[in-house]
C-alpha cells in the first residue's frame, strides 16, 4: 500500500488534489504541476473554476500566462468532489477564519471533508495545509478517516503541513520556502516527507500533527507580538518626540539579538490578525490564557483609531474638524504591491474616517473598485492621482506604502500628509504628519 | 576647538578617559588602545585599578595577555578623577541599575560626573555609552556642561553613544558592532562620529541623543519582549504535550518573518531583565503605559517558580517532595559559558530550592565559589561532577547550559533532570522532565 504510493510519487504519475484554490492552492497547484503531476484542482466556487479552466488568474501576482501553461499541461479545476477518489494525494488548503466572537471557524475545512467523505480510499494521503490549532488533525481529520474504515499508517496517510505563503515576497516561493510535515504515524510521516520533496526544495519533518500545527502558529503569534510591540513602541516614541522608524533602523543595525519590526495603521491580511487566536481558543481548554497574543490584538487593533487621532489632531491644529472634511485614503490592500483586501486596516481607517463625517476617497491602483466585501461597503472607484487631486483634498492619508506611488509629488502637493508607513522618516515638514 | 579636535583623534594623539572599567569599559579601552590612542582608565575601585596596572584580566572572557599588552602600549588605570583633565575625550561606560522600586538609579552617572566636573574643560568630547531612558544626556549631563561654562557644539562635544557589548559572542566584538551615536547639536555629532570611526568598522549617526537613547532601548526591549513570548509558548506547548524547543526550532526554518527566541527559566544579565524599565519609568511622565515590557517582565520573572513547580511535580510522581531532596543546580552564570552572575535565573531557582527545604548544591566550572552577592548568599562551592556525583542527587536542574558539560554522562546517571534549556530535546526518557 505504502510502497505503491510512494513509487507513483517517485515517478510523478500520482494525481495530486488541491481542495481550495485561493492564495494557498493556486501556487501550490502551479508547483506540483511545474514538475509534472497530474494536479485536479476542487473549488466550491463555479466562477473561480470557470476561470482557471479559460487560463485565468484570478490573483494579480501570478499572472494569467502561469494559469495558461498549467492547464496546457494536464491541470484541471473542477467543483465535482466525487472526482477525489481519483486522487492519490488530497491537500486542503482552505480558508480558516474567526467567527464573530473571535472563536475558530472550521467550515470550509469540515465542508472540504463532508464532501470527500465518501470517495476516500486506501491507498490515499490526505494533508491538511489551513492555519489551525494544535490538536485539529486528530480532532477534526481523524475521524473522517477512520469512519470510512481507513487506518492512518496502514492503508492511509494522515499529515499536517502548514502553508508559508507569502504573497509578493520577491525572495522566496512556494519551492524555496522549506515545508514543516507532521504525521499521524511515523508511516504517516514518511509518505507525506516523499509527496512534498517531490516538488519542495527542503521538508522539516517534526514529530506530529500537533507539532506542525503549532510551528505555524508561533510563526504568526511571533510577527503579531512583534508588529504589536512596535505599535506600542511608536506610540510612546511619538510622545518623546521621537521617530519611531528612525530608531527601528538603528537598532537593525545591532547584527545579533535583533530583527527590525515596523508599526502601521493596524494588520492585515488572512493570517496575522486571525491565527494567533487559534491558539488563545484552544489554550483555553487547558485553563491557559494567552496574554501576548491578546496584548497584541488589542494594541494592534486600536491602530486604526490612533490614526484617527493623528489626522483630528493635526486638522485641529489647522482649525478644521474632520466633520465635512475631505480624506483620500492612499493604499487600501493589506499590504504593499498586493491587491488583497482582507482584514486590511485601510478599510478600518476608512469606516471610521466615514463615522467621523468625513468625505472619503482613496487611491490604490491594485484594487481599481472598491470591492464587495462581507463586513464593509464603499461605493467607490480608485481615484487616479496629479498634483491638483493631491491639493483638493484637506487631508491625504498613507496607509499602504505600494510601490507606484510618486511619493515626492504626494509630499510636494498634499495639504496635510499623515504618513502611517514610515516613508517621510527623517523629513521634516509642515504638511507631513506622523501617524 | 573643533579642528584641533578632529585632528588630535585623527593622529590618534588624543587622549581618552574611560570612565568605568567593567564589561563594558574594558573591551573599549582594550580596542581604542589596539588602534595606537593614549588610553586613561579611571575607575572607584582600588582593587579593580592595581589589577589591571598589573596586567591581570577581572573578566574570564578577556584574557590576561590582552590587559598584559594594554599595559605595554601606554594603557593607565587610575582613581585619580582630576586626571580627566588630560582627556580629550570622555566616555561614561558606568552601570545603570534599577532600585528595588524598579526604578532608574542613576547614582554610578551622577557620581562619575560629579567626579569629573571640576575637570571639564573647552575642546573635550563627553559621551555616555550607559543604557538609559530617552532624555539623560539632555537632563542630566548637559547641566554640567553648561555649569563648567562650556556650550556644547561651540566649545564642548556631547554625545551619547549606546554600549552594544555582548560577552561571550564568538561572531561579533567591540570593533565589528556597529555603534549609534547621536548628539546635542550637530558639530556634537560631527566630532562624535569623529572618533568613534577611528576604531569601530561602522557609525550609525541619529538625529538627536534621545533617538540614540531609545535604540538601546527598544533592542533590549525587543529581547525581552520575545524572550517573555517564548516563555509563555513553552508553558502553553507544555500542557499541549508539545515541546517548545522542537517548535521553535522548525519554525526557525522559515527563512522570512521569523527569528528563533528560547525558552529558559528566566532572564539574567545586566541589561535584559533591567533596561526595559528605563523606558517604563520615562512613559510614565508621558501617562503612557507600557505594557509589552510590563508582562515580558511579568513572565520572565515567573519562570524561576515555573522551573519549581515542575521540579515539584515529577518528584512528586516518584513519592517525593522537594523538602530534604538533594538537587543539584547545573550552571549558576546568567549564560552560557560566562562567569557573570548579575541577575542570573538560576541564582532565584537556588533560593526557592532552599526555601522549599532542598539541600541545595551547584556545578559550574566559571564560578568554581558562589560569589558575595549584594541581595544572595550562598555557602557553596562548586561540585565536580562524576556519574557517582550525578547519581547521588535525587533531581539535578539544568540551568545554564554551558559548553563543558558532559551531557551524555548527566543524562545517563542522574535520577532525575529537569531540562530547562531544551538541551535534550527530542529525546525521551523516564529520568528527563522539561521545565
């Protein structure tokens, strides 16, 4: 049983599932196919299959010729999950969000399970990739397994192994970013170490699924920690008259013991404002409570309104309220040179600057729409920027620092410049504000 | 002024007082020296002064022969304070503890300057490289200059330059750490810049003294805060069944985003378990509230009753309770392979032993007799260690882990050993514990 597996990988004629072809999927589909897999791709969603079937990217850094060359070699999207049993290999990579009350929500995984449910069989390996708490392979996967009367070990692989994606990184990829796995057998293990080598430069095998889930948690709990202390740090360096950014680059510059992290209007993204909780849920269990990663939290989501505070401050100082003034939010994706939306602070700097009365617009050329998204509604298009765009506005706020913008024609045109990423440091002027 | 004093260091003719002559102040003599500049040590301590004249190393770091040479190339310590004089340039390199209020006592900077006052004169340079809050050298050293008539900038330089010394570093010394400097005005700066280029590979110039004060800060900060972080996951993976080390250890091998801190049972040292403080003691007139440092240091502080009650518990699983067990305490230095006790951690877990009614021993072969210590005392020398020696302990602890320990012959012979460096990490025996 094993033995097939492994040889059908050693000799890339297993047929690879990716279950979720979003930001995780769709780069890990790419890799597997590059080195010559068959890779079926299952999506619940008919218009994101539609659109990998046409050679569509639906994600702006990989582009649509990357899509193009996967289908024309032997890559298929599909929203028939009967056709899991097809596959040798399963991997879910689907989203695992919070519900409102900060808590896990697993559906899309536990929704990815019901519909495989029926078609696994012996001889397969499932891998779970989602963010998830310690203890969710075991809690949550197993079952699944062993009610089709598989055992793990035996006649199925059972792994976890955590996604490092990090969408825009110009260094590392999919390949090069080595690839924690842990099993639910030593046999388990071993099958899923052979799948991932097959087209990653370096698997880390660790000793089980718990472990694997927990190395992807502390990951992200260290970067909120981290971005949430230079938050904190900011904030005190403001009142000391200090430049937060200047002293974050001098200190990067102690060559052991320290690792630059930079504050912001808040985070973003799919994963550093949500994992952490992962782990304060499930410690929870245990009667432990998780006072960095809620210190962090908390300090990084009162980002937003600290920014708020800045921009009413340096209004005032200029006899004007934000009531009735006009705002251009510059950058609303969560980070730099993306078009991703999720969780981005932007938004949340937005809806307030909206509750403020403010009369809002922003200027992002990576989101030309502002898009439908569950919690916020703007009715907006992107504002394309000059100098005279610049100067109608009381107020131009930078929250995210994308790569296309003139930033000396911003500065040389803005009224009032709120610079929330640290890119005027070290100018002095009238116009800019840090925030 | 400032010509004859770019140009004296330019020569390496100026002299140079170091004011302190401890961890920090004797690497610097040591460096400024080795370029060719007259170098005068001034420090309080008779016995300190005749032990350097004499050629002798107080630091088992910093070898006999290097203070022998020092001596041989024009190096001179003295007590004799009205010799900062001949100095054209000072630097304070005194420590800078809490009070038992954990507040700033700034007595050793304060009792440096009043030494040194009467003797400031036009052309000198005055640079404090202590660890302090943002503002000293404004609010307290500049009063003496201008008390001495002196303008800094005009006829006097003041700088303040952040000592980044790291004992033990086998990668990085005085001359190799980049070094920030800021001063009060610019032509400060200028002269500062001045001389430290003459002997340390890289300047880093900031905007202002204050930016240099709390770079220091936020990279002690930044330490403490993550060394906090890893101390909390280690308690959560504890009750998880998981082991941190291992967890951390993959983690490292994401090769963005992520920097490995470690667990231990607690924080020792001069700077790490103090510095932040200094920045907690300045917020406060700000009415800030600095929280990071404030639980890092909450749980730092907590891990020596950690290392306690997990020591309790596995004695306890074997019918036994700390009351009148032999425990031996391996490794008493803060860290590994130095023989520097200030604030070591495991110097709190000896103590709670002893309150706990342990009969308490320690190895550790740099600190071969238990130190006078201003608030520890112990009667102890240190135990050679033997497998019979091992054996005859009902729990050794491992501290600190230093390089000359055998470790195998530990692990074979000891009944039972708490781990709290995560040195046997990945194995699995009955006698092992992680703490």
């Amino acid at each position: 049983m094993i033995q097939n597996l492994v040889d059908s990988i050693a000799n890339h004629r297993a047929k690879i599932g990716i279950l979720g072809l979003g930001y995780v999927g769709i780069p890990l589909a790419q890799r597997i196919n590059e080195v010559g897999f068959p890779v079926l791709g299952l999506d619940v969603s008919a218009e994101r299959i539609e659109q990998l079937n046409s050679g569509q990217s639906p994600i702006k850094h990989i582009p649509h010729q990357a899509i193009a060359a996967m289908r024309n070699s032997g890559f298929e999207a599909t929203g028939d999950f009967s056709r899991a049993a097809e596959c040798d290999a399963l991997i879910i990579c689907v989203p695992t969000p919070l519900n409102k009350f900060r808590e896990p929500d697993l559906s899309f995984v536990t929704a990815t399970m019901d519909s495989i449910a029926p078609y696994l069989r012996a001889g397969q390996l499932l891998s779970l990739e989602s963010t998830t708490w310690p203890g969710t392979t075991d809690e949550v996967l197993l079952p699944y397994v062993t009610d089709a009367g598989l055992t793990p070990g035996r006649d199925f692989f059972l792994v976890y192994s955590p996604e490092r994606e990090d969408p825009g990184n110009p260094n590392f990829h999919t390949r090069t970013i080595p690839k924690v796995v842990g099993g639910h057998t030593q046999a388990c293990l071993d099958v899923g170490s052979v799948l991932y080598s097959a087209f990653i430069d370096r698997v880390v095998p660790v000793s089980s699924t718990r472990a694997a889930e927990m190395v992807k948690l502390l990951e992200n709990i260290h970067r909120s920690v981290n971005i949430g202390l230079a938050n904190e740090m900011k904030i005190v360096a403001e009142r000391m008259g200090l430049d937060i950014f200047e002293v974050v680059d001098a200190a990067a510059t102690k060559p052991f013991g320290f690792t630059p992290f930079y504050p912001g209007p808040g985070i973003g993204g799919h994963c550093i404002p949500i994992d952490p909780f992962y782990l304060t849920w499930k410690a929870r269990e245990y009667g432990l409570h998780t006072r960095f990663i809620e210190l962090a939290g908390e300090i990084n989501a009162a980002m937003p309104d600290y920014v708020i505070s800045r921009l009413v401050s340096a209004l005032n100082a200029r006899q004007k309220s934000l009531a009735g003034a006009k705002v251009l939010a510059l950058g609303i994706a969560y980070k730099r040179d993306v078009d991703d939306m999720r969780e981005s602070p932007s938004v949340f700097v937005m809806e307030r600057l909206r509750e403020w009365g403010a009369l809002v617009d922003y200027s992002d050329s990576n989101v030309p729409v502002f898009p439908r998204m569950r919690e916020h509604q703007f009715d907006l298009k992107s504002v394309s920027l000059s100098p005279e765009v610049i100067a109608s506005y009381d107020a131009v706020v930078l929250l995210t620092d994308h790569s296309d913008f003139d930033y000396e024609m911003i500065r040389d045109n803005a009224r009032l410049l709120i610079d929330t990423r640290g890119k005027y440091r070290g100018q002095v002027a009238e116009n800019i504000s840090r925030a």
